[in-house]
C-alpha cells in the first residue's frame, strides 16, 4: 500500500486517524468511486475515504500533503468531463462527499441556506420548498449531484437565464485548503468588498484548489404560477428572434428557453417511454419555454398566445402548444429531461457543451451543419441547449453498427471535435460552456486558451497547491500537454 517515495503506508495513517469505517479500500464499497456516471472512464486509487465532517476532511488532506499523497474529490460522480474518478495507477486517495449531505441552517428571512458539501441538489431543493423558497439550480442529474459537485464545476442547468450559474447562486464557502487549513467563509452576505472574492477561485476549479465542505446559498421567492409551451419553428434564426421577443415581452419572468433540433424530439420518442412530442416533427426546430410569475396562468397564456400568434403571423413560429394543467407542463419537462437517457440508448454520441454569443447562434449551427454533414454524411446531428443562454449541447450521432465501423474511433473524435470548438472559437465561444475541463479538455485548453490566461490560473495553482496534490492532470494542461509535470 506505500507508494513508492512515500516512508508511511497511507491507508494506514488515514484508518488511525479517521477510523477503519471511513476508509475503504476494495470490494463493492470501492468499485463505483473507479468509474464515472457513463462507464467511459475508469481508474483506481489506494482507498476511497468518506469523512463525516469538515474536522475529517482536513486530517485527511493534512496527512496527503505531508506525505504528497494526490486527492480525488468526489461528489455525486456525474461529471461528463471525467473530473471525478481518479485516472488508472493514481496512487492517490478517492475523497468522497457522500456522507457530509446535511442541511445545516435553511432561513427564510435571510433568503438564504446553508448545507454541506455533500448534500444531493434535490435535496437542498426541497428544504429550501418546505419554507416556501426557491433554490433555482436546475438539471437532469439532480437527484445524484452534490452542492459541491456543482459549486467545483459552477453548473449551468435550465435555470440560468433567470438566476444565473452556479457562481451567482453562491454567498459563502468553506474549504479544506491543499495544506489542510480550513478557510471558513461560510458567510451569508449580499455585499462584502472586504478585500478579494476568494470563493469565486474555487467554483469552477474542479477540485484543483481545495476541497469544499460546506457552501452558503441564495435562496428566491417561489413564482406561484407556471405557464410552459413548446414551439415549432422553421428557422434557427427565428429562433432567437422569437427568444429574444419573449424575453423582451416577460421581463423577469421567462425562466427557461430550451432549443430541440427535431432529430434530438425523434431520438427522445423513440427511445423514451411517454415523451412523445405533442407537435408534428416536420419543424426543423423547437423551443421549450417556460414563463413564471406572480401573475395568473390564465393571463400568463394569454400574454403568451397573443404574442406567439403575432410571431406566427410574421412567419416566424410554425405552430405552438401551450400546456394548459400542470400535467401537460410536466409531459413538456418529461422530454426535455429524457434528452441524456435517449441519446446515451441511441447510439455512439460525439458531444459538445459549446457556446457562442446568443445573436451568433445561427450562424454557428448553419456552418456546423454544413461542415460535419460534409466531412461526416452518415452521422446525425442532434441538438439540445440552453439557447437563453448560447449554450448548445451538440451531439454527431453515430448508430451503434455505424461507430463499430468506424477504423479510427480517437480520429474520428478529434476531427468532430475540431471542426466544432474551431467554429466556436471563430465565434468567440467555448468549448466548454457548462461542464468544465476534467480531464478530457486537456488539449482544448491549450488550444484555444488565452495563453495569459493559462499562465495566470498555472500561478494560482502553484500557489495554492505547490505539491499538486489537488486532483492533479484535471483543468490545467502541462506546456505542451506533457501529462507528466501539469504545471
Ligand atoms: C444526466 C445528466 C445531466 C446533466 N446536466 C447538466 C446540466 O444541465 N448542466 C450542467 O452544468 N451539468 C450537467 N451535468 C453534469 C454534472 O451533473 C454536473 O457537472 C454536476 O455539477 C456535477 O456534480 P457532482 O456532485 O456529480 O460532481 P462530480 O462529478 O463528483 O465532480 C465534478 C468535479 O468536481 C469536483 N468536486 C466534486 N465535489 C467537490 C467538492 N466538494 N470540493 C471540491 N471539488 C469537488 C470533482 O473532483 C470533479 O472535478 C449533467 C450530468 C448528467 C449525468
């Protein structure tokens, strides 16, 4: 179990300290640490350790520092950029939240919450419902990610549009530092100029810069009334035009703005059960939009059927159904929310989590389209994305028979990836808008970084972590991507 340079046998020293029931090290407790949510990516690690408070997590990062023992942070293991699961021969330690998922203070008059790291986000939801409060985060993998998972990658979701990332969701955190100093900034304040915003450094890093143990969270007043429609449209371009009119005619009050090419409808139908699209599929697109106010749902629907009737009379919309109970509206959701599960049964998915300016949209897809169907015939393109926010999920499907034809799979990927994240950057997007960098971004990061920009987060890292103990290999690629010395 000592890892070679290393005098005192690791696993050891952590079941002394912690206690033999909060260090595992094989047999089922430890085997889905090793592998992430898709079953794309594993590894192993000398133990997987499950503190149950702040005080644990910092004697186990103390004695990884002493000893330059690496950490894996784990939360709910969804990330979809192989950021949770530690890489094969890691000689490091698997540090999961798991057990640390309580709810600590929920105040209403403060519009605020507080939870540890481990709490699961549908958690931390509903005790934020159960004193009439929103917490607004939102996304398909709520029910397994943590607070902290989601504050390390400061995930996106359905909601941002109206109450913005993970980051502008956050008032204070906790962190257990690299060199196992706990910095408590577990503050609920709406202004502090008190010198440098230092928990904006660590949503984000993935892990690379500490380990959060508990997090501070705004809380909203709960919109009682919902209206939800889902749009044909025959036009990517009218798409946005429609997006940004509703967005003009419901200031405040359009809370979801979610883009369906048709492909992405059909895969969900086919493979989902119950999630049939209510509209003919002889669109090339669709919106799914969500209006939330204090107003009835009555005048809501009327607002929004007037204005969509205009948008129809001005060629823009094809047709339009609004939900009319909160049945029809949760059927609408259903689909959206089935997007992951069908597109993982469908087939070989080449995704990417792009975005460009909003207004930048179209002329992004209409090139995309053009160059992958070029280089690409027999693929699908499927698209799902958060167009609120020039956020596209963009997916080249291959068939399972296609892709096991495919001779050079790697290839294969790094061609559909180029063409994309180049046409972003000729954007001036992202290729990675929502999910973060892990350990798959690698090379994206020095590709189309800002090499100042590299430079400034590589000395925020030597800084915080000299021993580049703190999930080492993710977010920050080495000079020239040399795997070996990442700083
Ligand atoms: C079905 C599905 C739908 C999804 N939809 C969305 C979406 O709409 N928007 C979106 O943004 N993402 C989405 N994701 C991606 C993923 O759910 C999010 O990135 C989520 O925020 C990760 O949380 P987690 O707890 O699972 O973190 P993990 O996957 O466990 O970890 C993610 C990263 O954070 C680090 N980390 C975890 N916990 C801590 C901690 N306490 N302290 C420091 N570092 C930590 C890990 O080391 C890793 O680098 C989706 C994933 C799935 C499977």
């Amino acid at each position: 179990m000592t890892r070679p340079g290393i005098t005192v046998d690791i696993v050891a020293a952590l079941q002394e300290r912690l206690g033999s029931g909060d260090v595992f090290v094989d047999g089922p407790d430890v085997a889905p640490f090793m592998v992430d949510w898709w079953g794309r990516a594993a590894g192993d690690a000398l133990c997987v350790v499950l503190p149950r408070g702040t005080g644990d997590v910092a004697k186990t990062v103390a004695l990884c520092h002493d000893h330059s023992v690496p950490i894996y942070p784990q939360g709910g293991n969804t990330s979809v950029c192989f950021g949770a699961v530690p890489p094969a021969r890691s000689g490091g330690i698997v540090l999961s939240l798991a057990r640390m998922d309580a709810v600590l203070d929920v105040n209403p008059r403060d519009s605020a919450m507080t939870v540890q790291a481990g709490c699961l986000l549908a958690k931390a939801q509903a005790a934020a419902l159960e004193v009439d409060r929103l917490f607004p985060l939102s996304l398909g993998a709520e029910g397994s990610c943590q607070i902290g998972g989601n504050i390390a990658t400061n995930a996106g979701g359905t909601g941002v549009l109206r109450y913005g990332n993970m980051r502008d969701l956050v008032l204070g955190l906790e962190v257990v530092l690299p060199d196992g100093r706990i910095w408590n900034g577990l503050r609920t304040l709406r202004k502090d100029n008190s010198g440098y915003d230092l928990k904006n450094l660590f949503i984000g890093a993935e892990g690379t810069l500490g380990i959060i143990t508990a997090a501070a969270l705004k809380l909203f007043p709960i919109q009682p009334n919902v209206v939800s429609a889902l749009i044909a449209l025959p036009e990517i371009d009218g798409a946005v035009t429609v997006g940004t009119d509703l967005g003009t005619a419901f200031p405040g009050e359009l809370t979801a703005l979610e883009l369906f090419s048709a492909s992405q409808l059909r895969l969900v139908a086919r493979h989902i059960a119950n999630a049939a699209c209510p509209l003919a599929l002889d669109s090339p697109w669709f919106l799914l939009v969500d209006i939330a106010s204090a107003t009835s749902c009555k005048v809501l629907s009327e607002r929004l059927v007037d204005r969509l009737a205009g948008a129809t009379d001005a060629g823009l919309v094809a047709d339009a159904v609004v939900a009319a109970n909160e049945r029809q509206r949760a059927a609408l959701w259903h689909i959206r929310h089935s997007v992951t599960e069908a597109n993982k049964t469908a087939g070989m998915g080449l995704s990417h989590d792009i975005a460009v300016p909003v207004f930048a949209v179209p002329s992004f897809v209409c090139l995309a389209g053009d160059a992958i169907g070029r280089a690409f015939p027999t693929a699908e393109i499927v698209i799902v994305g958060h167009l609120g926010d020039g956020n596209l999920h963009y997916n080249v499907m291959f068939g399972h028979d296609a892709w096991a034809r495919v001779t050079d799979q790697a290839r294969t990927r790094l061609e559909v990836s180029r063409i994309l994240y180049d046409l972003a950057a000729q954007h001036r997007g992202t290729f990675s808008a929502e999910h973060g960098i892990g350990a798959l971004h690698l090379e994206e990061m020095a590709r189309y970084k800002d090499p100042v920009e590299l430079d400034l987060m590589r000395t925020i890292k030597r800084r915080f972590d000299p021993r580049n103990i703190m999930n080492p290999f993710r977010v920050l690629p080495s000079a020239g991507c040399d795997k070996g010395s990442h700083l």
